[in-house]
C-alpha cells in the first residue's frame, strides 16, 4: 500500500528531537522525502545516518531567515520540490512572568516561536507559487496559544500568535491552494520539559515519565502525550486527506483544553520542584 505522503517532500523544523523528530520519522515511514531542519547538529547528523537517501539534514536556527531560505532551498536542490512545510522548532523561551519581562528576552522568545513561523510560511508559500502549486503548511502552537497559565507570559504570548498566523494564512494564501493549519498539543513528554526546567538531558525521560505519574491521572484521558500523538495530526494535517481543511488550531491534549482552563502551569513548577529536590540530589 502506498504511504500517505508518498512522493511529497517536507521540511520539519525542530527535527532532531521530540515532537520534530516523531514527526520527521513518520513521514519518511509514509513515503516522504524530509529535511530535518534544527541547530542540534549531532543528534540531526545520526537522524540523516539512520534514514539513508530518505532524510537530510540542514543546520538551520529559524531564529534567523536566510537559515529558513536555505532549508527550503536545501529540499528543492535535494529532492526537487516542497510540498510541506512543518513549523515545529522551539523552545520555552523566557521564563519571566510579565512583571518582570525584558523587551530583550521577549523579544528572543517572539523571534523563536512566532517570527520562525511567519517566515516559514513566507517562503514556503514562494517556492509552492514558483512550482505553479498549492501545498500544506503545518505549526506547532501549543495548549498555550489558546488559554492562559498553561506557561510562562512569553511563551504563552508567542503561541498565541501562532493562531493569529495561521488565520491570516488562510485569507492571504488559501486562494492560492495553499494550506494552513496548526496543532495544539499539551503536556507532551518530550525533552523540552527538561530543557524548560534545567533537568539534565540523560534525566528527561526519566522526568517526563515522573510528570506523567503526577499529572496524567489528572487529564481527561488519564496520561500525558506522546511525540507519536502529534506526528499523527501533522501527517493528517500534511497529507491530501486533510484537503479541504485550512486555518484549524488542532488541540492535540487528551482534552485538557476542553477540560480546563489552563491550570497546568502551576502543577508542572510544582512536580518540577519535587524532581529535582528529589532526584537530582
Ligand atoms: N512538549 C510539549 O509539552 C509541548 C507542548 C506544546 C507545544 N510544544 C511545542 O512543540 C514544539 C516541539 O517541541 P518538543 O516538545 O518536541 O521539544 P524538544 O526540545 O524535544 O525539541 C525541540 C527541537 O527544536 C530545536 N530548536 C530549538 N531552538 C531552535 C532554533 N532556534 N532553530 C532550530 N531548531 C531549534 C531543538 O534543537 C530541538 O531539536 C515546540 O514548538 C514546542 O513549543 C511542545
């Protein structure tokens, strides 16, 4: 049976980890031909390794706009099309509650999370136009670009945005066949829950499975997620089954969203805090 992305060509940002690299592994599973787009240059060297023809990897920080020209570039050089675009990289950004943020530090979190976003649609919407074609644009946002407290003010702020991105995308760009749709996740157990916290890298499975006893039993469906969970919307989302879908925030939460009203953040700091007081000792 053929893949569901057979014979298309993607690039994913964030690719060498978590959600990224889930997503990136699937799509290849399902005929893909990707280019994994991070700064982690180890850990996306033994992604391209392990994949064969099927994956690239571009060093791209999308924190700057010629690296995200480039990944793009990279795909049309390599595999001679692009057809999706996943903006996925990022991390929490400035932690600092909104009394106390520098326009420096929010200014680094907007650049990371939300400006990667808006020029990843700039120029992916320019190669699909230069191939005569729609294509499928796919973003990270978060539980916290739809409710409060489920993070830091910057962080929360950025995602938030994401949504406003991806409204405008199906106005300015639908007509020209092209999509634009992002996934909601929530409390996903990925490495950027150590990053966030300053747990060890080598301890952040070991943390995400400590968050999951603590926080999971309290979602509506009983665990936290998985990257797996969201690589599954993004390949709907990326894929010809989702044709007739554009400018969707696709909560991805185990129904936290539906649920709550973004209490999360205070539960996270607190299981955080019990990790590493007692763990880390
Ligand atoms: N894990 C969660 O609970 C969760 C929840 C909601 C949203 N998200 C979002 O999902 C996305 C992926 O996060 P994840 O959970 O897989 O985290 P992760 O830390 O496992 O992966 C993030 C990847 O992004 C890369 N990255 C960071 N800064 C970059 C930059 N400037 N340029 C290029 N790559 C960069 C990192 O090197 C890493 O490979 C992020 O946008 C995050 O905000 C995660």
């Amino acid at each position: 049976m053929a893949g569901r992305l057979e014979g298309k060509v993607a690039v994913v940002t964030g690719a060498a980890s978590g959600i990224g690299r889930a997503s990136a592994e699937l799509f290849v599973r399902e005929g893909a031909k990707v280019v994994a787009a991070d700064i982690d240059d180890a850990q996306g060297t033994e992604l391209e390794r392990a994949h064969g023809g099927s994956l690239v990897y571009a060093h791209t920080d999308v924190t700057n706009e010629d690296d995200i020209a480039g990944a793009i570039a990279t795909a049309v050089q390599r595999f001679g099309r692009l057809d999706i675009m996943f903006n996925n990289a990022g991390a929490q950004g400035d932690p600092s509650p909104l009394t106390d943020i520098t326009p420096d530090g929010f200014d680094k979190t907007l650049a990371l999370l939300t400006r990667s976003v808006v020029l990843g649609h700039k120029h992916a919407a320019r190669q699909f136009e230069a191939q005569g074609g729609g294509g499928s644009i796919v973003s990270t946002a978060s539980a916290a670009g739809l409710q409060g407290n489920w993070s830091a003010a910057g962080y929360t702020i950025a995602k938030h945005a994401v949504v406003g991105v991806v409204r405008q995308a199906v106005t300015e760009l639908g007509p020209k066949g092209i999509r634009s749709n992002a996934i909601a996740p929530g409390i996903i157990r990925t490495p950027i829950m150590a990053r966030s916290f300053g747990v060890p890298l080598e301890k952040a499975e070991e943390f995400s499975a400590f968050l999951d006893e603590k926080l999971g039993p309290d979602q509506p469906i009983g665990r936290l997620g998985v990257a797996e969970d969201i690589a599954e919307a993004a390949l709907w989302l990326a894929s010809d089954a989702s044709a007739f879908v554009t400018g969707i925030v696709l909560p991805v939460d185990g129904g936290a969203t539906s649920a709550y009203q973004g209490t999360f953040a205070t539960a996270v700091v607190d299981a955080a805090k019990e990790f590493t007081e007692t763990r880390l000792v």
